[in-house]
C-alpha cells in the first residue's frame, strides 16, 4: 500500500461488460458472473468456497444518489470436486452473488467492476453502459476498450497513472470512497484565524490560495485554479475533520439518545461540501479575471430574474440594448456536471451561445455532444483535458483561452 495512490483503497480491481445472461433476469436466474478465471490474480485460488462481504453500487448520470445494496460474494472452483474424487484436472471458477437491489438495475452492456478493498471486501460497482461515470471509472482505473468478454484484471495500482489527483479524488468519492488526505501542519493556525469555526467561503479561497504564494493565476491560470481548488479542498478537510469531531464528542458526552442532533450533523455537512465546492470554484475564477484585468459581474440579474455565475464585461452592459451581442460572454460554474448543465440553457437570453467550466473529469461523448447541440462550450482546465477522448478535446476550451476570449471582446 503506498499512501496517496489507489493502492491505498484497493488491493487490486477488475472490470468487464455484462452479458445478457449475466444481467437480464427474464433470460436466465444465473447468480454467477461469467469469465472470472482472471480474478484468481485478486482474489486468489479458492480452497473450498471463500465468502466475501460485498457493498454493491448502481451509478448512472441521471441519478444523484447511487443504488446501493450490502450483501456478499463467493469464490469458488465448480471442478474442485471432481478434481479431489475422481482426478478430473478441470478448474472453473465462478463468482456467485444473490439477488439485489443493485443487480436488479442492471442492464447487458453496463460495466461491472470488482475491487478488493485492504480490509479484504470486496465492493462492485454496476455503471451504466455509455454513461459519465462509467468513462470516469474506466480512466480512474487505468482501462481503454474492454475487447474480450472476461474479465480486464489490475492487481498493482502504484503506477503513476494511479496516483491519486484532484480529478480522481472527484471520481472517488462518487463510488463512496473518501480520499484519507489532511494538512495537520495548517489545523492550528486555522483554528487560530477563524476563531476555532467554520469561516465565510471567501476568506477561506483566499486563505488557500495565500498558502500557495509561489504559485499566480496571471502567469498559468490552468495550473493555478486546479492547485488552488486542491489545496482548499483538504485544508477544508482538516479543519472539517476536527470542527466535526469536537461536535461529536459533545453530543456523546451529553449523553444524548435520540438520533436526531446525528442525522442533522451528517446532513449540514454533506449540504456544506457540496455549496462550498461550488463557491470555491467561483471564487478562485474571480482571483484569475482579476489577475488578468478582466470585468464581469458575478449572479448579475437577467431575464425572469434568473443569476448567471458571471457576465462579461458586465450586467450593466448586458442590459444595454445597444452594447452589441457579440461582445457578450456568459459563463456558468459548476463544479462537477451530471444532467445539471441543462440548467444553464435558459440564463441570459442575449448570449446564444454559453459557456459552461467544470472540474469534472471524463464526461462522455453523449453528453458533449449534447451540449455541442445546444451551443455549450464546455470550459476545463488544461490538467483534465487528458481524461477525455482526443475527439472531445479538439473541441474542449481551457481557462486561458476563454481569458483571452472575453478579453478579446473588452470594450473599449
């Protein structure tokens, strides 16, 4: 296990697509998955049959939340048997799981996946065929085309393709992992700057970026804003980490019963992660078009009052019905995607054409394409281009060169 990389989280991984006799319950009540003698390189050869507890996953793009099911897995050879008795040399091994939630989701083509996790679980992931997540998971785990129908095994993860960045701490914590990575060395003075809380999502970006002083938005703007969303997002971590804790232990000490003050607590702060990634994003870019001397008003009010992230040159503009169109930009900010980019369409009714920036990694060619339909040019920094396939990105635009578009639209 070497810290900071998916070895961390995972003993070794496999993937395949699933067939129809697999997935469809109409077609057959096969509780085996087919091509698994490759799994024998994570799983070991079977004496008997080895049970494994199992956390099973149903991820698709048009669901928020996952499906989720807990149940197990067993690992056995069918031919062991008649090896012992009769001196058959056969070996066949199967995977057997009962029926669930997640498996019922399924569909023949959707991506399986079987990671061995340290503690020695074992979590499958079920996503669907064509999907976002799917292309994320396959590029988190080192996989082009699966070509064969059995199973694609990786028992060694410390490559430095699987060093664990930014885009994959996103990939990660959408199959339930949480990525173990603080900043111990900033906790005190933290607790010491924002009076021992949680302070406003402002003063916490500009926190982050002052602890990387080396580092400017003018000089590579790409680089800056992945750097400055990485290093807030585990300062953020630590602090949570021990904000949380202290509020815990209060709540334990106090000898409270109902669950209720718990299951306020989780939910504040799953609420505060996903507000604050998107705030954080939004203020970092505000750092950026100030280095570079760019104008814009940010959740300035259009049509139907609706608040755009960030009109260029400004709102005031925008509502002149002389200021000429072309020199209007609209950028929407959304730290990760799914379906929600859809939301954008209807925000300043001037601008036709929209731009969308995200952090998100590996979204896949439908939904690109979607958005090519209805004119989205879809913004990245440079760093994430590479989880994308070389089609997407002759059309991907970076940070820096939409700075150079809404600077070359300054008005004079």
């Amino acid at each position: 296990m070497k810290k900071g990389y998916l070895s961390q989280y995972f003993e070794g991984v496999a993937i395949k697509r699933l067939s129809a006799v697999e997935a469809d319950r109409s077609i057959s009540h096969q509780h085996e998955f087919n091509g698994v003698g490759e799994l024998q390189e994570i799983l070991g050869a079977p004496e008997g049959k080895t049970h494994f507890d199992a956390g099973f996953l149903f991820l698709s793009d048009q669901d928020d939340e996952p499906v989720t099911d807990n149940g197990f897995m067993t690992w056995y050879d069918a031919r062991e048997k008649a090896r012992l008795e009769r001196g058959v040399m056969r070996w066949e091994y199967r995977l057997y799981f009962p029926d669930n939630l997640v498996l019922q989701c399924a569909s023949a083509g959707d991506l399986l996946v079987i990671a061995k996790r340290p503690d020695g679980a074992l979590l499958a992931i079920v996503a669907e065929n064509g999907s976002t997540i799917e292309r994320q998971i396959m590029w988190l785990f080192g996989f082009s085309d699966l070509l064969h129908p059995g199973f694609s095994v990786k028992a060694e993860l410390e490559t430095e393709q699987d060093r664990i960045g930014f885009a994959a701490r996103i990939v990660l914590e959408q199959i339930g992992v949480v990525v173990q990575e603080d900043a111990p060395n900033y906790l005190d003075e933290m607790l010491k700057k924002f009076n021992g809380a949680f302070p406003k999502t402002i003063e916490f970006s500009t926190y982050a970026r002052n602890t990387l002083a080396d580092l400017s938005g003018r000089d590579d703007p790409d680089v800056a804003l992945l750097a400055w969303m990485e290093r807030e997002e585990i300062l953020f971590r630590t602090l949570e980490k021990h904000l949380l804790g202290e509020k815990l232990r209060m709540l334990t000490q106090t000898g409270v019963e109902d669950t209720e003050p718990f299951i306020k607590l989780v939910q504040s702060t799953l609420q505060r992660r996903k507000s604050r990634a998107g705030s954080a994003l939004e203020n970092h870019l505000e750092q950026i078009f100030a280095d570079h001397d760019v104008t814009y008003t940010r959740t300035g009010i259009t049509e139907n009052r609706l608040k755009p992230d960030f009109i260029f040159p400004d709102i005031k503009r925008y509502h002149d019905a002389n200021f000429p169109q072309a020199m209007l930009t609209m950028l929407a900010s959304k730290s990760t995607c799914k379906d929600r980019w859809r939301q954008i369409l209807n925000e300043a009714a001037r601008i036709p054409n929209k731009h969308l920036i995200t952090l998100e990694p590996g979204i896949s060619e439908n939904q690109t394409n979607e958005m090519k339909n209805e004119r989205v040019q879809l913004v990245l920094p440079h760093g994430l281009h590479s989880t994308y396939t070389p089609a997407q990105r002759e059309w991907l635009m970076n940070v820096a060169g939409f700075v150079d578009l809404v600077q070359s639209r300054r008005y004079g």
